[in-house]
C-alpha cells in the first residue's frame, strides 16, 4: 500500500521556515558583500546551465510565491497532497528555469548590492507573513499549478526548496558547511524518505536516517522482528542529495555516506525522487 502524507504542524514548519529564510538572507548578503562577489555570482552551479545569480533568483522566487499569492482566490483545483507535489513538481521545472532566467536578468541582474537587497525584501516578506497570526488558519488552502494544498503542506514544500538549494549554494560558493536549521533540515528528509515508500511501496527494505526517519519500502518479503535483512542508513543531507540527484547511488557507497546491506538494498532504480 503507498506511504500516506504524515501530517505536519503549523508551528514548526512556519518556525523552520523562518529560520531556514533567515539563514539564506544572511548567507546571500555576506556572500555578495565579499569583493569576489561579481566573480561568485557568475559561478556555475551543478544545477546544469544555472549560474549562482540564477540560483539566487529562483529561491527568491521560490521564497515570495506563497507571501505574493496568500490572498489569491480559491479557483477549485483538484487537491494535491505532499507526496503527490515530490511526484509531479518535475513536469514545471522548465517554467521554473524560465522563472529563475528572467530574474536574474531583471531584478536580480545587477549589482552584488542590488541582489542582496532585492533578496532580503523576499525572503523578509516571507518571514513577516509566517509571522501574521491569519496566516495559521487550520485548513486553509493554497493553489498553485499543480492543485490545491493544505498551506502548510505548501510551507513543507518551500522547506523543501530552502533546504536543497541552499546545499546547492553552498556547493557552488565554496562554503564548508551551509548553516541549515535543524528542524527544517529533518522535515525535508522525513518528507523524502516518506517518498521512497512512496514511490516503492512494502517492506522487504529499512531506510534508516537518523535521527529524522526510518521507513520501510520496496516490495518483497517483509520484516517483522529482528535486525531487517536488507537495510539502507545513511546522514539526512546524504539522503537529501541522493533523493534530489545531487549525489549518485554508486557515489556515496564508495564515499562510504551510505552502508547498505542485503540483496534488495540497491535503491538506485528508485532515485531520484525529486528533481
């Protein structure tokens, strides 16, 4: 049977989101206040043709959608349940691109000073509206392409971008380490991970990524009791570039970022799940 969508409080996920908006405002303002700055927003990025400029663009984008269009009319679109959104948000990667190249040509194409700027008013428009009480209504929906979420559930979907594309950032710049938050970094994953059960339902294999989640997937002969036959355990940001296509499978066995054990513990077929 496919993998249900967990259910995720308001308060978290408006907190994480807060912070994780915050932690990427702050990076993009110290980075383009750096005197390699032009040269850092010129860099490419391992997200095919995009410069660091265009990924800039795109997560601000990303991070205004739900502020910009919180009052938006409800048109009735057909519900869209987390899991559905990881299955389908591939079909509008080339409107996103689209989207990302025509910021940054515009008001994300000029000066290091300018894109910090134009970037905190987004990402402190995001943090004002999860800070607006109104905003926490129970069930209140949001519409976007795709169809009609639970506006929380579209604030895990945002978790989701904040999280990816600043490890995405931090690639491409040269930076150490990204400073993630720590529960926006564990709704990503347990949102991935639910995913895979998703995507490979049964329980012949254990995902393991702690602290954040375990499931079980992949048809076969299920465990009951015991050490599972096959097991998968890897660290969330791990788990995190194998489910987008940052990292291959073969890649991180051999960097030894992930250990995996029994015949049926080869999830590659199954990856990526989100592009």
């Amino acid at each position: 049977m496919p993998a249900k969508s967990r259910t995720y409080q308001h308060p978290k996920v408006s907190a994480a989101l807060a912070a994780q908006t915050a932690a990427l405002r702050d990076t993009v303002r110290e980075l383009c206040a750096r005197p390699d700055a032009a040269d850092l927003l010129a860099r490419p990025t391992r997200l095919g043709q995009w410069t660091v400029r265009e990924l800039i663009a795109h997560l601000a984008v990303q991070i205004d959608w739900v502020p910009a269009h919180l009052d938006d009319p409800l048109e009735g679109r057909p519900p869209l349940a987390l899991l559905q959104w990881v299955d389908r948000v591939g079909t509008v990667a080339p409107l996103l691109a689209e989207q990302a190249r025509q910021q940054a040509a515009g008001g994300f194409g000029g000066s290091p000073a300018s894109v910090a700027e134009a970037f905190g008013r987004a990402a402190d428009g995001l943090i004002t509206a999860l800070a607006d009480p109104g905003t926490a209504a129970p069930g209140r929906r949001f519409e976007i392409r795709l169809g009609s979420m639970l506006l929380t559930d579209m604030l895990v979907t945002r978790l989701a971008e904040t999280v990816v594309h600043a490890d995405d950032l931090a690639e491409a710049v040269g930076l150490p380490a990204f400073p993630h938050d720590r529960q926006a970094v564990a709704a990503v994953t347990r949102l991935l991970a639910d995913a895979l059960a998703h995507r490979a339902p049964g329980g012949s294999v254990e995902l393991r990524v702690p602290p954040y989640a375990v499931v079980q997937a992949v048809e076969g002969p299920k465990h009951t009791r015991g050490t599972p036959p096959n097991v998968v355990e890897t660290d969330p940001l791990t788990w995190i570039r194998l489910a987008t296509g940052r990292t291959g499978w073969a890649d991180a066995l051999d960097a030894a970022r992930v250990s995996a054990s029994g015949e049926r513990s080869d999830l590659r077929e199954y990856l990526p799940l989100l592009g």
